[in-house]
C-alpha cells in the first residue's frame, strides 16, 4: 500500500533515528505516506556492506512486500579509516571501495529496475575531536580517520554515482558549509535526502496519504471518505 | 528476516517520531533488530480506525510480507470529546468505543493469530491548556475534551484488555504519576511500550541482530562473520 524508503548505510544510518537524527525527520516527514526502513550497520564498510546488501536490503527490506521506491545508500566513513592506526580493520583502499559501491548500486538495480538509489558520501571528520578522543587503542596518539581521507572518498563516492547515473548528497562537502558543523546532528542529511527524493518524483506532494486527512473530511458525512 | 511493529492510532501515533517520540525512540531501540512501522490517523476515533484497520493494517503494514510481531493500538482521545462542544464530530460514545476496540482487536488476532497486541489507552488532558488553546471553533469557550472524559475511556480501555486477554498501557494514569506530565514528550510511552514488549518476550535480548555486530567481528577475519 505506501511506497517504502529503505536507509542502507553505516553508523550514520544506524543512529539515524537517534535524538534530533534524519532518520526520524524522515519518517516523521512521511508519517501519512512512506514507511522508512532502517537497515543501518554500524563499523560496517563497503566490503562487508557489499557481502550482506542481498541479505539485508534485498531479502531484508523485503520484510517488505513491494519493491521499495527508494534506497538510500551511505558507506565510506569507515573504509577511510587509515591503514595502520587503529580502525585499520575497517579500511577499505579507494579502488575497490569504488567497485564496492558499484556492486552495490547494481545488486540494487538488478533487484528492483525502478528503485532510485541515491548514494550519500561519507561525512566531514573533525580532526581536532578525532585526536582528542582517540578510538579503540590509540597507536601513538595518531588519528584513526582524518577529514582529508574521508573527503578523498567522498569524491570516489560522488564520481561512482555520476558513472552509474545516480543522485548523490554529498554531505562531506556541503556540511562543512555550515558554520558548526561539527556538533550538528546531521539535519543536512534529512534536507538533502528530502530534497532528493523531492528531484525523485517521491516528494511528501507526490505520495498521497494513505487514507483521509481528519481536515479533508466532510463533517456532515465524515464516513464518507473511507468509500474506496 | 526482520520481525517488525506496527503503531497504530491516531496523533499520538502519527505524531510518534517527531521531536523526542516515542516512535523515534522505539525505532532507535530495535535500530539492528526489528522494524518499527508507522500507521498512525491524526484525528481518528475509532469508529473511523475499526473501519480502515483492515486497509491501514493488515493489508497495508502488509506492505510487510511477514505477520507482525506485535501491534499497539492507541484510540481514545478522540472518542472522549465531548458532545455538543466544538470536536463533537469526533466523539463517539463510551460503549461504541468498546465495541470498536473489541472489533480492531479481533481483526488483529483473525489475521495473524499470534500477533502481540498491545492496547495503549488515552493520554491525560491537561484541562487548563486546553481551555486557554480552544480547539477548532470555541463553542462558547466550553473546552471540547476534559480529563474526566479522556479518564473514563482510558477506564474502559483497560476494561477491554482485560477482556481480551491483551497487555494494554494506562498511559491516563501512568502520565499523571509524573510531576509536570502536562509538557512531558511521552517519554514514558515509549518506556511503557519497550516494557509490555519485554514482557512479551520481544524485548531486545530476545531479538538478535539481523547481521553481526562490529564489536562481535573476529579482527583477524572479519568476513569470517558473514558466513551464513
């Protein structure tokens, strides 16, 4: 009956529904007309994310009946992590995080031929905090992640999607122009996937609610509106 | 492969996964477990939701291919209006209301016999602000719902729980256990319903992670994990 929007990503996925998070101000947005569906990951990088796409949207999703209208996709955060420092069992090196995302992309078109897949690129790093807070083992203080790598696959992500013809948000570039971005929480994300799916034809305008709104309906006749 | 949960109600459903929700908040608890499926009618009584629960519910959360796990129904606030005020349109009367929950209820149960239901009565009404923000039109300045009124359906809505064999939520009598419950966010909804899942032995311990944990991947062979 409503069309489905799946979230296929890492950590900013999983936490999408978290306090103040995009995932929530989706499927708040679309609260009469879309369900969301949350299929996020966290630690996970392309190669792994590549292994389980079938398992966990494909077959997942479909927990879902009908195909769904639109998947987003957002991995690339953790395959920046730098090789020898201490998240490196999470890199993934640039060639074949792009030929992940491909594989992806095209596990997905091959799946469902209409669904729009938009691809979101991995977020900014704020290096200052990423040294502050060293992540699981510290390797001589040095970075795990830096804003400069992530950025490097954040282009590589925003290339595989003009090669593939696919929309892309890419967060690393316009979150860092927002004064503040570093303790946002990611509402850029929620603009830009509604702004998307708007350029997707599956805008709040273009996806009927379900049943009547209570203000569409005759008050004489209330009933009424439930004739099919 | 995922179970999910179906919300259904009215506005404090649809309302779920705004600003601190309850649905959020559910959403974000069962984030790599279960899926939280929004159905939620602003305005509704439950005359209008017993005749759409099929269409609503069990055709259309059937946009999920597997029977829910578990379903909360939340009506009420609506049926307790009062006659003859300014939301007389959506009163309906304390033993339809009975009857109503008791038709939805039975729907529920013919269509996945070993669905967890989960009746969920009325919130409070704060009196007070409901006289200063009249609602729709002031009749004379008569408030159109009152404690009193959403107190006795909520009543009743235990009564037919109790009936049914169903858990169900006082949120009517838990909310006002809470000092400034007036502007609370229904924080306590979302405990209440993460509590009666618990009980029905879908808490978070019993539902496992559709796919490996990073904490719980061998760093020494990560995709070692994924084998099926």
């Amino acid at each position: 009956m409503r069309p489905s929007i799946v979230l296929f990503g890492d950590s900013i996925t999983e936490e999408a529904f978290g306090e103040g998070g995009w995932g929530a101000h989706l499927a708040n947005h679309y609260s009469r007309s879309a369900d969301v569906v949350l299929r996020g990951y966290s630690g996970y990088n392309t190669r792994w994310a590549a292994m389980v796409a079938a398992r966990a949207v494909v077959a997942g999703a479909a927990g879902v009946a009908a195909p769904p209208a639109a998947v987003t996709v957002c991995f690339g955060a953790n395959d920046a992590s730098l090789p020898g420092r201490a998240s490196a069992l999470q890199h993934v090196p640039l060639p074949e995080y792009r030929d992940n995302l491909r594989a992806i992309c095209a596990l997905l078109a091959a799946a469902w031929p209409s669904v729009v897949v938009i691809l979101i690129t991995p977020p900014p790093v704020h290096d200052a905090a990423r040294v502050r807070y060293q992540y699981g083992g510290d390797c001589a203080g040095l970075p795990e992640r830096t804003n400069e790598s992530a950025g490097a696959y954040a282009r590589a992500c925003v290339e595989v999607a003009a090669e593939c013809g696919l929309r892309v948000i890419d967060i690393w570039s316009k979150m860092q122009r927002f004064p503040g971005w570093e303790s946002s929480f990611l509402r850029v994300v929620f603009e830009e996937v509604v702004f998307a799916l708007k350029d997707a034809s599956l805008g709040l305008e273009a996806l009927p609610a379900d049943l009547p709104l209570f203000c569409d309906m005759d008050p004489n006749n209330p009933v009424k509106s439930f004739d099919e």
